[in-house]
C-alpha cells in the first residue's frame, strides 16, 4: 500500500513545481515595474484588467498543458508535426527571447542585491547568476528547481502581503471595479496577458509536467487531471502575486503618494514602510529576478534540445552556459532597456503563433489519438489568437513609427 502513496506523492510534488516554475517565470521585474505603472496609470479600474488577463491566461495555459500532455510532446516536437519547420522557428524565436530576458532578470537580480544590502549591481548579478548556476549543477536538478522555486515565490508572495496590508487598499472599490469599471484599458489587459504567459513563459510549466509524467508513465486520464490542477495553480499564484502586487500599489496612490516613474514599484514599497519598505522590495526583487531566471534558462535550453538533436542530454551543462552568457552580456552592456524592448516585441508575436500551433495540433488524431480538445477552449483559444495578433500588429507599427 506503501508504494501508491509514494508515488501521489511525487507526481503532486512535481505538479506544485511545474505550477509555481510556471508562475516564478512569470513574476520577474518586468512584471512587477508593469503592474505598479498601470496602476498608477488606471487606479481601481486595473482590477478589471487583472481579472479579464487572468482568464484568458488560463484559457491559454489549459489549453497548452492539456495538448502537450496528451500528444506527450515538447513544443518543437508538437510544432514540427503540425507544420514542418515551425518547430525550429518557434525554438529560435523562444530561446532568443529567453536570452534577452534573462539578461534583464540577471540585471534585476543585480539591483535587488544593490537596494538589500548595497551591493554594486554587476557584483550582485554575477554572484546571483552564479547561485542559479549551482542549483542546475546538483545531483537532483529538477527537484532542487523546485524547491527554490517553491521557497523563493513564497517568500515574494508574503513580502508583497504584507506591504499590501500596511497601505489599506480599498477592498471594496477593487472588487465593484474589477467587474464594473469606469474605463477599460485593452492595451493594458493584453500586455498583463504578454507578460504572465507570453514567451517561454507559455510552455515552462508544461515542460516541467511533460518530464514528470515521461518519467513516471502517466495514463492520459491522470495526466489531463494533472495539467488541469497544474495550469489552473500556476495561474492562480501570478494571479495573486499581481493582486498583492495592485492592492499595495493603490493603497499608496489613494492615499497621495507619488509613484515614482523611474522606479515604480520600489517607490510602492517605500511609501508604504519607509526605509524597511526599500530593503523588503530588494528582497522581494531579487526572488522575482531569480525564480525568472530559474525558468527563463530551464524553458529555453528545453526548446533547443528538442529541436536539435545533438544537443539532448546535455541539459544540465546548457542551462548553466545559458545563465552565464546572459550575464556576461549584461556586464558587457550594462543596461539592457533597448534588449528588453525588443524582446518584449517579438514575444508578443511569439505567443499568438504558439497558441494556435497547440490549438491544431489538438486536431490531429495522429498527436492527440482519440482526445477531444473541449469546444471551449478552442473558440476562447481562438479569440484569445486573434486579440493578440491584433496587439502585436500594432504594436508594430507604433515602434516603427517612432
């Protein structure tokens, strides 16, 4: 009797990983920067975008998990069936985005030291970049990704907690506006669903699923009960960290403060605790740097060994080469606004694409066999295409028209 339970346990164990590397790569600096922006921006009407990117998002995820899960396929793999060479474009395109994000998050990492404990950012990168390093380099890589992931998103989740509950946000207001708002702000909504699924983070949870049931040999039945509970808790967990997140920010801004443009976020956790504020977010900035990291070089190494082939098994040297050309590049340019841009364009295309490979890949019985995408999911998936699409589109014609 002994071993089933061993083995429920291991597969939750691994379910909670993928949930919290999938949401862990979604809160990076980026994420926090743009949520105290917007609500500076929108005051108490942000809640509405919140909620509407937080079902799309898992419109999104389920829809990937499910049909990854059930074809037992990586993306590449999946796209490669569904249009021959598709797979090696959205391998290129996801581990240059990667890439570039992950210099950013080896540059927050860097900065979260600087404000914790004054220490130089490029020190404070190096020695972080270094720290990620080790962990792939353990005996036991996945679990020990998992438990940092799992220790640091916490820690992060109550930090932002707490700084919400010292700035009193209008509990009340936040949930009239989040379904009845004064102004909706599109944009802002489909930039909310960019930056908590877009890029690799579209596929790092369900990559981290796919190795656990590979390895344990899942059944279909058990495998889309677990993409179910996984994409749903990942989701959740950004989902809460970006309400934590707006709940503070509010507070402040209601009650006078000035959020700071340079900084935004920062400025939230200063004026809500003063000088401890400024230590706690450097805190809470280096765990979201480094969980982002975490993802950002597991996905992507995760895309390049399935479409190349001389590359599969060499996973744990990869992902440490990867973290470390990220940072050598930052300590090379210093500042990577312009990289992070430009990534963050091409990634809003990335997921668009992404999405509908998975959607007709779940078409193909030769993938999925006798599984049925649900009607739901296919006609919410494919509107969530389209609105991205159009996103995309203009936003590539107001940075070409600058």
């Amino acid at each position: 009797m002994s071993k089933p339970h061993q083995s429920s346990a291991f597969t939750s164990r691994e379910l909670i990983g993928a949930a919290f590397l999938m949401a862990s790569s979604a809160i990076g600096p980026g994420f926090l920067t743009q949520t105290a922006i917007f609500t500076a921006r929108m005051g108490a009407d942000f809640a509405a975008a919140i909620l509407f990117s937080a079902l799309l998002d898992i419109v999104i995820q389920l829809s990937v998990w499910r049909v990854l899960l059930v074809a037992q396929k990586r993306a590449p793999e999946l796209a490669n069936a569904v249009f021959s060479g598709s797979g090696t474009i959205l391998t290129l395109a996801i581990a240059a985005g990667g890439l570039v994000f992950n210099i950013g998050n080896i540059a927050g990492a860097g900065l979260g030291l600087e404000t914790m404990l004054g220490v130089e950012v490029r020190i404070g990168a190096t020695c972080s970049a270094i720290l990620v390093c080790l962990i792939y380099l353990t005996r036991q890589t996945l679990r020990a990704m998992d438990i940092v992931s799992q220790i640091l998103g916490s820690a992060m989740i109550l930090a932002t907690l707490f700084v919400a509950w010292k700035s009193s946000p209008p509990l009340a207001l936040m949930a009239e506006r989040a379904i009845a708002p004064q102004n909706i702000d599109i944009a802002a909504t489909l930039t909310l669903v960019g930056g908590t699924v877009g890029g690799y983070i579209t596929f790092a949870g369900g990559h981290r699923l796919l190795e656990a049931a590979t390895a344990q040999g899942w059944t279909q039945q058990e495998a889309l009960r677990k993409a179910n509970n996984g994409a749903f808790l990942g989701v959740l967990l950004a989902t809460i960290m970006r309400v934590l997140l707006f709940s503070a920010a509010l507070g402040v801004v209601l009650q006078g403060g000035n959020v700071q443009t340079q900084n935004p976020a920062a400025s939230v956790f200063t004026l809500s605790l003063g000088n401890i504020g400024t230590i706690l977010f450097g805190a809470v900035m280096w765990f979201a740097a480094t969980t982002s990291i975490l993802g950002s070089a597991y996905t992507s190494v995760s895309f390049l060994t399935s479409s190349f082939p001389a590359l599969q098994n060499r996973q744990n040297i990869l992902i440490p080469a990867f973290i470390l050309l990220s940072a050598c590049i930052f300590l090379l340019i210093g500042k990577p606004v312009q990289l992070l841009l430009t990534a963050g364009l091409v990634n809003s295309f990335i997921l668009p694409f992404a999405l509908l490979i998975v959607l007709l890949g779940a078409r193909k019985h030769e993938l999925v066999g006798a599984y049925r995408h649900p009607v739901w999911l296919t006609v919410l998936g494919g509107i969530a295409c389209a609105l991205l699409l159009g996103m995309s589109v203009y936003a590539l014609r107001e940075a070409l028209a600058l």
